[in-house]
C-alpha cells in the first residue's frame, strides 16, 4: 500500500527538521516545508499523480520543482 499525502507530507517535514538541526541550507528547508504544505492541499493522491514514476505531473504543483518531485516520487512509492 502506498502513503498518503499526509504521511508523505509528514516525512517532507521531517526531512526540513533533519536538514534545519544539520543547519543545512536554508532554502531548502523551506522548500521542504513549502512542499509539504503543498501536498497536504493537493486534491488528489499524490501516489495517483505518480503512477508509473511520472513526477512530472508533481512539477505542476505551484512550489515543487524537478528535483522535489523526483524525491517526492521516490517517498510516495515507498511501502508503510
């Protein structure tokens, strides 16, 4: 079974609390927390967006570019 927008969203934010606690690079941490904001808002699942490994259909999500959507594709596949 694939993850919800929830728990991927939830794994996003704890991706920007990780890189925040290494203070890592700042964009990025808000990028991951812009992300996760903007799954939570997706009206669809995001593992019907990605079906097939298509995550260019998450780059059309206002705040996710390539390489958030190529990781977000990689989380919503991932098994519970």
């Amino acid at each position: 079974m694939t993850l919800t927008n929830e728990e991927i969203a939830r794994k996003l934010r704890a991706q920007a609390s990780e890189l925040a606690r290494a203070r890592g690079n700042l964009y990025r941490v808000r990028a991951f927390r812009s992300a996760a904001l903007a799954v939570m808002g997706l009206p669809t699942e995001v593992s019907a967006l990605v079906a097939g490994g298509n995550a260019s259909q998450l780059e059309r999500v206002p705040g996710i570019g390539k390489s958030l959507a190529d990781t977000i594709t990689a989380v919503a596949t991932l098994r519970r």
